[in-house]
C-alpha cells in the first residue's frame, strides 16, 4: 500500500519526467528495500555474485519487457481477467528466460534451479503490471521496468558482495582474501552462506539507507 | 467494460499466442538443452573418479579417450544391445534389482588403473537424489563419488551436493573385514554401530532424510554390480 501512496506524491500520472521513473527505484521506492517485496529470491540466490547478477538480469528483462508488452496491450485486456494476462505475459517471458538459461548458461541455470521460474511469482513485478503499466505509455512503463529490475539487482549484487566475500573468501570466484590471512587463523563465516545472513544484511541496507535518506523516514 | 465473449476470444487468443511463442523457443533450444545436459552427465562421471575439468572441450575429450560405456545384466553379463544413454536409471531402480539392466562407466587412468563408475539413484527428503560412485580396481576401495540433487533444503540435506561430504567417501571400502558386503554407510557420526571406520561417513547434521537416501541409495545401486566385479576378479 505504501507503494501506491508514496507513488501519487512523486510520479503524477502521465509525467514526462521519464529518468524519475528509472531513477526512483534505485534508491527512494527501491522494491526491496523500501517496499520489501521480493526478499525471498533475496535470500536465496544471494551467496554468490555470479547467480546474483544472473538473477538480476533475468528480473529486468521480464519486469521491463512485460511492463512493455502489458502496457501497450493495456487498452484492449478485459479487466475482468487483467490477473490472468498478466501472469500469462509474466510466465511466457520467465519460461524463455529459464529455457536460454538452461541453453546457454547450464550451470548458473542449475544454481539458480527454481528462482528463475519463481520470477513469475515474485511481487515486484506483478506489482509493477498492476500499479504502472496498466496505466502509462509503453516507454515509460518500460523504463519503470528497468528501473525496478535494476533496483532489486543492486540489493541482490551488494548482498552477495558480502555474502561471498565473507562467507568464501571470493568475489566472482576470485580469491580475494588472501592465503597468508587463513594461514593466520582467518576462518570464512559459515554463517554468511546460510540464507539468514542475507536478511541480517538487507537490514543493514535498510538501517544505512534511512539513516541517509530522510525521505524515506518520514514515508513510514 | 468488455462484454463476455471479447473477454473469451481475448483469453484464447493470448493463450494460443504464447503458446506459439513457447513452442518455437523450445523446439529451437532444446539441441542446446540436450547436449547441456549430456556434457553435465560426462562432467559428472568424471568428477566421481576425482577428474575435474569445466572447459566443454576438455571434458569431452577426456571422457571420449578414457571411459568406456557398458551396459550390464544382473548375471553380470555385458549386454551388446544396449546403450547407456537408452537406460532410464529411475525405471531401474524401480525394478527388482534382478531384473536391471546396469549401466557402467569404466574408466582408464593415464597410469593403465581402472575405475568403475556406477550411476547412483534415489530419493532425498523432496526429490530425487543422483550421483555415481567410484570403485577401484580391487572393486572394493571407493576413489570417489559424486551426489546431486533436484530441490534439498540449501544448507541441509543440499551439502550432499557440496565437496567436504563427497570427498569422505574417497578411500572408503564396500566390503567390511569379513568380505562381507556392506556398503559405504552415511550415518551420524556418534552413532554406534557395528561398522567399521572405513565402512561409514558421516552424515549431515540437520540433513538426517537425505542422508539416509544417500545411504539408501549406494547399497541398492552397487549392490547388483558385485556378480560383475566377482567375475572379473576371477579372471
């Protein structure tokens, strides 16, 4: 519901300010952080970057392009059966996402396993269909898109930064914490590789986010 | 508002449209899909008996010039009329182990020793639980194993996946001191039993289901290779 609120302040309908809508998820209505949705496929496919990125980069296609592809049917879906449409477009975009994964990209699409089929359930972009698309032009509604895609693929990417480099030792699968530190009594934090580190770290996000953001306090 | 039958026409429109969609992106990707899912297999075999390479070409290579496919009767016998790639380990395992038809890898070290590699499968706490296990050419001492996993929980039952748990199993003995067979047994590491050592690994905390189904597992799928490796022993 915040969502919808703090989006009638900042985003009047039909405005042209078209880098506020891709710039506003990145950080003031960031879709994980400040709307909280999509923490489950934060959780889980956070303990590498490598799967971060990937992951990140299969949400913007989908949430950019079935943003567009809703928007520009906008004015002919039966509203009785907008959901459904919707989900139809999402399910489409998310099975080739997976089947090009699963074609080029074999074992990132083993590590990402059923997140990437769970994009179609992930709330940022339903929520985006229903809240943006439906109501704006196609290029707006796919840079709101974008926007959100990029937004959750900034926390899931920081996230995993941490979550690898301190629960492996490697970023990208680079060793990075040097051998001379294990050979001094440095243990990798098994904790880190759990899934609740990942939610331990988007707190922190939060907490840094708000304390540097006023905006964002006084929205909740 | 739309009246009722735009909104049906509509409905079966889209449908049939992104079905065409799906359809052509499948049909198109599947070869891609195939050989993926082959070379993974090969990858696979090869980590069981302690080979390790990602590259395609290598791993194509390597198992082209060392690992000899067969596919063997309960009797022990080399059927010639089979393929590896014709078996579906989860109708086998699904049968009475006298009836199996028993798929072997056998592999040849750049050294002359050989390793036989016997695909693996059974069920964990949500799915199915696959992997190959090596044994070396006294056919009892383990070189290595390899498990995978469709959907256990990450963390728990998931490790069986992970290096520290498959590396137990190198050097571990199928038969015990007696000549008995008893299989590698994953099992808590305080339980008390009596099973030697180099009989048992140790289980995963936490991941007590698929241990089991790992446990499980090795003894039903080996077990029906020993009238093969007694054979070949004799020789």
């Amino acid at each position: 519901m915040a969502e919808v609120v703090e989006k009638e302040k900042k985003e009047p309908l039909f405005s042209k300010k078209n880098l506020q809508v891709i710039k506003d998820p990145l950080d003031d209505n960031n879709p994980v952080t400040v709307q909280v949705l999509g923490i489950c496929s934060a959780l889980a496919v956070t303990v590498q970057v490598k799967p971060a990125l990937i992951m990140s980069l299969g949400v913007i296609f989908v949430s950019a392009f079935s943003n567009l592809i809703v928007s520009m049917l906008r004015k002919s879906i039966p509203t009785r059966v907008r959901i459904i449409v919707q989900l139809i477009v999402v399910a489409t975009l998310v099975t080739i996402v997976d089947q090009v994964l699963k074609a080029y990209m074999f074992d990132v699409s083993k590590k990402l396993s059923v997140f990437v089929g769970l994009i179609i359930t992930n709330c940022i972009i339903m929520g985006r269909l229903e809240a943006f698309a439906l109501g704006q032009k196609p290029w707006p509604a796919f840079l709101d898109g974008v926007g959100n895609g990029i937004g959750y693929g900034i926390i899931l990417v920081a996230v995993a930064f941490f979550r690898e480099l301190f629960g492996a030792g490697s970023v990208l699968g680079f060793k990075v914490i040097p051998q001379w530190f294990y050979d001094h009594g440095y243990v990798n934090n098994g904790l880190m590789v759990l899934p609740p580190a990942a939610l331990f770290l988007i707190g922190i996000y939060i907490w840094v986010q708000r304390s540097r953001n006023q905006k964002l306090v006084n929205v909740s | 508002m739309h009246n009722n039958r735009y909104t049906f026409l509509y409905a079966i429109g889209i449908s049939i449209v992104t079905a065409i969609i799906l359809v052509l992106t499948s049909e198109n990707l599947k070869p891609l899909q195939e050989a993926n899912v082959a070379l993974d297999n090969k990858k696979n075999i090869l980590k069981s008996v302690l080979v390790n390479s990602e590259e395609r070409e290598v791993v194509e290579s390597q198992y082209n010039s060392s690992v000899e496919e067969m596919v063997l009767n309960s009797a022990g016998e080399i059927q010639e009329n089979l393929n590896v790639d014709d078996v579906d380990m989860k109708k086998e395992v699904a049968k009475e182990p006298s009836e199996r038809n028993l798929p072997l890898y056998v592999y040849t070290a750049e050294d002359g020793n050989k390793s036989y590699v016997i695909p693996l499968r059974g069920v964990g706490l949500w799915g199915p639980i696959w992997g190959y296990i090596s044994v070396k050419d006294d056919f009892n001492t383990v070189k290595g194993a390899f498990f995978d996993h469709k959907g256990e929980t990450p963390g728990l039952g998931a490790e069986i996946a992970e290096t520290p748990f498959q590396q137990q199993f190198e050097g571990k003995m199928i038969y015990n001191d007696e000549g008995e067979f008893v299989s590698v047994n994953v099992m808590k590491a305080t339980q008390k039993a009596d099973i030697d050592s180099e009989n048992r690994v140790d289980a995963i905390s936490g991941g007590t289901i698929t241990s089991n189904g790992v446990d499980e597992m090795i003894a039903n799928c080996v077990k029906p290779y020993l009238t093969y490796f007694e054979k070949l022993k004799s020789n």
